[in-house]
C-alpha cells in the first residue's frame, strides 16, 4: 500500500465530525435553503437517519472492498471504464478542496483582514498543509484528536453563554408549513455532506475495519448533535432574520455579553474555525494526493504535493472570486445535483455492479 499507517476508528470519527462541523461555524445554508427557517434544527435532526440511509451503499462497499480505497475499486468493479470514472471523481475532489480553500480565503478576508491579498492566506494555509498530509494518515489522526476536543468544548461553551439570551418562542409555530420542508431541508443537508466519499478513500487504513458502521453511526449522530444545537442557538436568538446574515452563527457569538465582562468573544469562534479549517483542508489535500498516485499506480504521493498545492491554489481564486458566487454556487440546484451524482449515485451504481458481477467479498 502507498500508505503504511493506520488509524483508529476514534481518529477516523474526529477527521468526519470536523472536516461536517467547520462549516456550520461559518456558512450555515440550510436556514437560508428552509421556509419557514425556524424548523432548521428539526431539519438538522431528521438528518441523522437519512444520512446513515443514503450512506449505506458507501459502507457495503466498504465491506466488499476492505482494504481498497474507492479508487482502487472502482476499475475493479467496473473495468478499464473505472479509471474514467476515478478520474472524474478526482476532479470532483479537486474541486470541493478548492472551494474549501476559497470559503476559508472568504471568510478571514471578510471578518478579518479585508486588505490583506486573498493569496496571501491561501498560500499560508495550503503551505501548512502541504506539510500535514506529507505526514500521513497517521499525524492527521493524531492532530484530529489533539484539535477536535479543542473545537467542540469551545462550542460548546459558546452555547452555554448564550442561553440567557435564547428565546424558545422563536421556534415556534414548529411544523407551520409541515413535515416537506424540514425534510427537504434534512436532504438539503444531505447533498452537502460530501466529507462521505472522500471517507472512501480512508477506510482501509482503519486498523480494525470491523468497526467501519461504528464510525459512521457515531460521527453522523455527533455532527446531527451539533447542528442541532447550532442551529437551535441561531434561532432563538436572531429568529427567522438569521436566514438574512451571511454568517450566521458569527453575528450571534458578537451578541455574546455575561456580566459586560464576558464580550465580544468572536476572536474564539476565529480560532477554532482556522484549526478545523486547516484539520479539513489537510485531510482534504492528502485525499486527492493520495488517489492521484493510485490512478497512475505511482510508488508514493510525495512528489505530488506541490503540483496539487499550485492548482488548488489557483481555482480556488477561479471558482469564487467572491462570497456572493460562492453562495449562488452552494445553493443553486445544479450544486446539489452535483453532490448527488458523485457522492451518492455512483456509490448506489457501484455497488449493484459489484452485486451483479460478483466482484468483492460480501463481509469483512
């Protein structure tokens, strides 16, 4: 194998839940998706189940294939047509890395430091995990577990500091349109959570595959937890005016006052977000330089790291070149289609040629 490491099925959940998370402390979407957006943390609920259904052909195939990533699998499933699709799906990850670094360059540019060069945070950043995902698998486990404690208790106690200015009336009516809504909004949230195929790419360097639903179960359950309580503390704060703010969960953390001594705590919600930030960012750029090598069947992905860092770099200025495109981008229909095809759809085709044809083992 190109990598020797391993990692543990604790590992693996803190790389899912904050490669998920990162997002919703900047760009929440699905209050601006949802009418009325008052019902988005049931939305975030109902979450939990149809993600574990909608992942399940990724799982059996994992089953079938346990020491081989997607990539790998995908010519043995479907012959020399596989290489085509493994490139494609390639690309699809270069992409969703650049438009990761762009929302990153976004972000700090506008909450930050507006005058300084947009290049000058994404070659930063990109330089910082170049050298991460030159370590390996391995390191990115280890700093999972360093950072994602780090991130969630630091949520967490935002939360908490924001509950005497929480007004649960703000929710209601709940259901006021019905149940399609929230559940549209739950597939909405779905579509985005691309994070599962690149977890494709991890599974066999778990170093007990026999806890593969473990992990999926238990990051999916932790990251519906966690948008739902985001999502609940938007709310009933802002209430149905959050879907106007671009930045959601930052403008209620600006809100922030205990006793006028505990304020404007925003530097916080900076912090964690560039450590998750440069967690999914690693993970994301050690994803495309690893699959590159098995599509070309190189003997390591190191001389890679470089030449991706250069074109992430660069389409992530071509993709967004503002917030506003970037948001049109995310919520437009043909994004959510995109996600679809990539992340669920040829997951759901693989695996029934895999049935058909008999290929694989059928457990682990």
């Amino acid at each position: 194998m190109l990598e020797p490491g391993q990692i543990t099925s604790k590992q693996l959940i803190r790389l899912l839940v904050c490669s998920r998370i990162v997002i919703s402390l900047t760009y929440f979407p699905v209050l601006k998706e949802m009418s009325p957006s008052q019902d988005s943390w049931l939305a975030c609920i109902l979450y939990f189940p149809l993600q574990i259904i909608m992942a399940a052909p990724l799982y059996l195939l994992a089953r079938r294939f346990p020491r081989q990533t997607i990539i790998q699998y995908i010519p043995t499933i479907a012959g020399k047509g596989g290489k085509i699709a493994g490139a494609l799906l390639l690309c699809y990850f270069i992409h969703q890395s650049a438009m990761s670094l762009a929302l990153f360059n976004l972000f700090i540019t506008g909450v930050a430091m507006p005058k300084t060069p947009i290049l000058f945070f994404s070659l930063s950043l990109l330089l910082a995990c170049a050298y991460a995902a030159r370590q390996g698998i391995e390191v990115l486990g280890r700093l999972s577990e360093l950072l994602l404690p780090i991130i969630l208790i630091a949520i967490t106690t935002i939360i908490l500091l924001l509950t005497k200015d929480m007004h649960f009336k703000l929710l209601q009516p709940v259901l006021e349109k019905g149940i399609f809504p929230v559940m549209g909004g739950s597939l909405f949230l779905v579509s985005r959570t691309y994070e599962v195929i690149e977890f494709a790419m991890l599974l066999p360097y778990l170093n007990k595959p026999a806890k593969t639903k473990t992990v999926y179960l238990t990051a999916f359950f932790i990251i519906a937890f966690f948008l739902t309580m985001i999502s609940m503390s938007i709310i009933t704060i802002l209430g149905t005016g959050a879907a106007t703010r671009t930045f959601p969960f930052l403008y209620t953390i600006r809100l922030v006052n205990v006793g006028n001594f505990i304020e404007r705590i925003e530097s916080i919600h900076l912090a964690i977000w560039i450590l998750a930030a440069f967690l999914k960012m690693s993970l994301q750029y050690y994803i495309i330089v690893l699959g590159l090598s098995q599509l070309f069947n190189l003997k390591t992905y190191k001389p890679l790291i470089l030449p991706t860092g250069s074109i992430l770099a660069s389409l992530s200025l071509l993709v967004a070149p503002s917030l506003v495109e970037l948001q049109s981008f995310a919520s437009s229909m043909e994004s959510h289609l995109y996600n679809i095809v990539f992340v669920y759809s040829l997951p759901f085709l693989l695996l029934l040629l895999a049935v058909i044809r008999k290929k694989g083992v059928r457990s682990l």
